[in-house]
C-alpha cells in the first residue's frame, strides 16, 4: 500500500472513530421542553383566576346582553341584537339615561384626568427636593388613599352639607358665602365630586411619580446645567422623557379609575340634581339591579367597554415611542458628514 493510500485509510478510521464517540456519548438533555413546561405551572394560578373572573364574566355578559335576562323571572327569551340596537337608535327606554350616564362620565374624566395627571407630578416634584419633614409630608399626601370610597363619601357629604357643613361654616367666618350647594346644584356637585376624588386619589399618582423621579440619573441634571439648560429645559428635556413610561400607566389608570366613578356620586349626589351626576356605571347597575333588566344592562356595559378600549388605545398611541424618520436619519447623517 502506498504512503497516500495509508494517510487515507488512517484518516477515515479516525473519523469513524469520532463517530462513534459521538454516538456513545449520551446526549444532554433538552430544556426547552422543560422551561416551557415549568413557566406554564407558574402561569397556571393566574391563567386559572383570569378565566374564572375575568373570561367567563364576559362570555355570560355577552350571553345575557341577547336575551331579554330578569334574574327574578324563569323565562328568559334570546332576543338577539336589539338590546344593543335600542340603545345605539334611541327605540330603548333606557337609551336617552344611558347617553347622559356617558355624558356625566366624559364631564367628570375631562375634569378630573387632567388634575390628576398635573397636580401629582408637582407634589411629587416637590417632595423629591431634600428638605426637613419630607417623610412626614409624603406620608401625609398618601394617607387619604388607603381609605375606602364609603368612608370618604360619607365624610365629605358631611363637610359639603349645605346646612351644617363645616366647609359653609368656615367659609362664613372668612365672609364667603355660607349657602353654596355643594351637593345640590351645578356647577357645585360637579366641582364637589372632582375635589374630593383628587383629594383622595392624588397620592397614588404621586408616589408613582415619586418613584420614577428618583429613578432618573442625576448625571442627566447635571450635564444640562453644565451646557446652560435652564430648570424649564431641563423639565422638558430630561424630566418628561424620563417620565415617558410612567406616564402611559399613570394616564392608563387614572382615566379607567375616573370613567369607572360609582362610589362618590352614588354616597354624596344620589346622582342629584335630578340626575346630572348619574354616571354610566350608576345607570348601568340602576339598569340592572333596579329596574331588573340584565339583557339591557349587559348590553350597555358592552358599548362601555368598546368607548373605553378606544380611549385606551388613543393614549397607547399618543405616549408611543416615536422613531426617526429614515430620511431625516440620513439628511442628519449627510450633514454631520459634511461638517466634518
């Protein structure tokens, strides 16, 4: 045999070889069986809870929104659509209550998101700054919100009373009017109802705007001082876009907490005067616990729920990460080169 033939031959018996090491080796065993496994345990609970609550709810909701549904009646006959198309067309008795419900909620979100969105970033800002006592005040900001809504309701009706209210009493010894209607009247109730839900609500927002502060790096601050940003740029420049994500979810929640309002006008308004501060939620369990129609009730909560989604992807859409045009990118690009 010649030397090459021999290389050859040696070569491919190490190659076989190799082979059968490989073969003989036992494999290690995959964990991506094991990972997806192991994180759909860990999601079991919640995925358990959500359908419970959350899918099942709406399937039956949807199911009762097409039939004419009086839970203290046995014969609950399939209706179909008309529930919703009563209400869009105005044929329902309950529709011309429903529209104003949405009308009273749009009044008091519009009222109410902006302050809660505004008030708290400057409480927070403030009680960011290094001062003597600032535990204290920030525990102080935060304490109306650990109150249930019935208490706080039923403490302000007491406050706003127009007849022994401490806040016409008050208002008299400073020489103001000791009459105003706060519950009673409007514009009153109206301003009644936003105060004192900012008054309770504020310090959930500041403590979110709080934490976000303390999260953005002093560095950032400093660099814009050094290259002569005034407070107002550095707000604007560095605050806000440090901000960014916190503000999705604090607009997120404050304007799903305002349009889903029941508990404050339910306890201090009754929906009163007449029914202005009757909201879409106080009208859709007055729909359904009162006047024991679920069918139409359902089908109201439905409508709420696609007008909320709306808005809820409008504010998804307006804090959205933008990204740089591509021809801006490159103008900028082309200009930076010629430059130098």
């Amino acid at each position: 045999m010649s030397e090459t033939g021999l290389r050859t031959a040696t070569g491919a018996g190490a190659a076989a070889g190799d082979a059968d090491q490989v073969k003989a080796e036992p494999r290690a065993p995959s964990t991506a069986g094991n990972n997806n496994r192991d994180g759909w345990l860990f999601m079991a609970p919640y995925l358990v809870l959500f359908g419970v609550f959350v899918i099942l709810p709406t399937l039956f909701g949807l199911w009762i929104s097409l039939h004419d549904y009086d839970y203290t009646l046995a014969e609950k006959p399939f209706v179909g659509l008309d529930n919703f198309t009563g209400l869009l067309s105005g044929d329902s008795p309950f529709a011309t209550p429903f529209w104003d419900g949405m009308q009273a909620t749009a009044i008091f979100t519009l009222g109410s998101v902006p302050l809660l969105l505004v008030l708290p970033l400057l409480v927070a800002m403030a009680m960011n700054l290094k001062f003597r006592g600032r535990n204290f005040f920030r525990a102080m900001y935060f304490a109306p919100y650990v109150l249930g809504v019935a208490v706080i309701a039923v403490l302000w009706r007491y406050l706003l009373d127009t007849n022994i209210g401490l806040v016409n009493h008050y208002l008299d010894l400073v020489g103001l009017s000791a009459v105003t209607p706060w519950l009673t009247q409007l514009p009153w109730a109206w301003i009644s109802l936003i105060g004192v839900t900012i008054w309770w609500t504020l310090g959930f927002n500041t403590v979110i705007y709080l934490a976000a502060l303390q999260d953005i790096s002093p560095e950032l601050y400093e660099a814009a001082k050094m290259d002569g940003a005034t407070a107002m740029q550095r707000f604007t420049n560095v605050t806000l876009p440090g901000l960014r994500p916190v503000l999705l979810f604090v607009t997120s929640v404050t304007i799903i907490a305002s349009v889903n309002m029941f508990g404050q006008a339910y306890l201090m308004t009754q929906g009163g005067p007449g029914q202005e501060t009757r909201t879409a939620i106080y009208q859709i369990a007055e729909t359904g616990l009162t006047s024991f129609n679920s069918g139409v009730a359902s089908a109201m909560s439905l409508i709420f729920s696609v007008f909320l989604s709306a808005v809820s992807l409008a504010v998804f859409f307006l804090f959205r990460e933008r990204t740089p045009n591509r021809s801006k990118q490159t103008a900028l690009t082309n200009q930076k080169g010629g430059a130098a």
